[in-house]
C-alpha cells in the first residue's frame, strides 16, 4: 500500500486550483479533486 501523493491542478469542476489525491498505477493515475470529491483520469486534466 503506498502512500497517497498529492498535487496541485485545475479541477474541470471546481474550475479553480486545487489539491489532487493521485492513486492508481503509473500512466493509469487517477486524481481525486479534495474540493469536490470528483476523480478525473490524467486524460480529462
């Protein structure tokens, strides 16, 4: 179990800068937006 890794990105939903919980696999990582709990793929960012 790693550790959860955060980064900063402009959220589609939130339309603002904020913070991303990244999980998932290398290429595969999905982004949860801390603000409003959505998950975006790095394709959607």
């Amino acid at each position: 179990m790693s550790r959860a890794r955060m980064t900063d990105g402009k959220c589609p939903k939130c339309t603002t800068i904020v913070k991303f919980k990244v999980s998932g696999d290398v290429g595969k990582e999905i982004y949860e937006c801390t603000s409003c709990m959505s998950k975006f793929s790095i394709d959607e960012l």
